[in-house]
C-alpha cells in the first residue's frame, strides 16, 4: 500500500514541521511514513488525518477504497 502523506503535504503547501505541529505526530515520524520507511497504526493516521483536514483513505492509495 502506498502512503499519499508526501503528496497531500505538497497540495497543501506544508512541511513537515508545519505538518507536525497540526498533528502532533513527530516531524521524523511524518517523513519515515511519507518516504515509505514506516507503516503507521490506525490511531496515527487518525491523528494526522484530523490534523490535515483529510480523511483516512486520502492517506493511501489503495483499490480497496
């Protein structure tokens, strides 16, 4: 499953401090998960889908959508 972070970030013209700040999920923890190098838990992309404005599923891309 592909994470979608980095992109939604760059529509939004954030980064990942800002991005951070929102969610209150750690800087380094964003970019691990936007890079590829994390799988996040559902309470994480919970946080950080509350803290973008975005719904879940718009973190991943998936055909099970």
């Amino acid at each position: 499953m592909k994470m979608l972070l980095g992109e939604i970030l760059k529509e939004k013209d954030l980064t990942y401090r800002e991005a951070a700040e929102r969610t209150g999920v750690g800087r380094s923890t964003l970019f691990d998960i936007s890079n590829g190098f994390t799988m996040p838990r559902i309470d994480t992309l919970e946080e950080i889908a509350k803290g973008l404005s975005v719904k879940i599923t718009d973190l991943f891309e998936s055909i099970y959508k």
